[in-house]
C-alpha cells in the first residue's frame, strides 16, 4: 500500500486494504456507526483512490477498482470498475486489471 502525500487521509478501525493499493491525499475509509462490528470499507488488491474521496460503510471495492477524486462511495464497487461523482456512479467496469477477477 501507498499513501501519497498523507495528509488528510483516514483509515478506519475495522477496514481492511489489500496489495498494491494508492491512496491520494483526503481519501476517507471510514464507518457509518460507532458498534463494534465491521463497518468500514474493505478495499481489494490493486485499487486506486484518487485526492478526497470518501468510501464509507461496510462495502467493498473489488480488484483493480478506481475512485475519481472527490468521489463518495456508499455501495460495493465491482472488480475493474471506474466510479466516480457524488454518489459515486460506475462510468466503465471493463478495464483490465492484473489481479484478475
């Protein structure tokens, strides 16, 4: 994992972050509630997350998965997807990724 230009980046309790993965500045994994349960996001091998997104909740982003800058993520993302916007919106998902599916 990288974190690029750190500042500003929040990495909640119970996410879990795979292989080879870059964070921008501002990116924010964070939680939907204060239970001690899973409640952060888990992010797959490969992922790219660009300057001020958030991906909130208990959701997943799949292998090879990107996030535009300032994005906000609510619901599970697909291997190989782009989402990008507020809500974040899937703009192509047949991108090619080394991780596989």
């Amino acid at each position: 994992m990288f974190i690029d230009h750190g500042i500003g980046v929040v990495i909640g309790e119970t996410a879990e972050i795979g292989g080879d993965v870059l964070l921008y500045q501002g990116v924010v994994l964070g939680g939907t509630s204060t239970a001690k349960e899973k409640r952060h996001p888990t992010v797959g091998n490969g992922v790219v997350i660009g300057s001020d997104a958030l991906v909130i909740g208990n959701i997943k982003l799949g292998n090879g998965s990107k996030v535009g800058a300032g994005s906000v993520v609510l619901k599970d993302v697909p291997n190989r997807a782009t989402i990008v916007g507020v809500p974040g919106k899937i703009v192509h998902g047949k991108r090619k990724c080394a991780y596989g599916s």
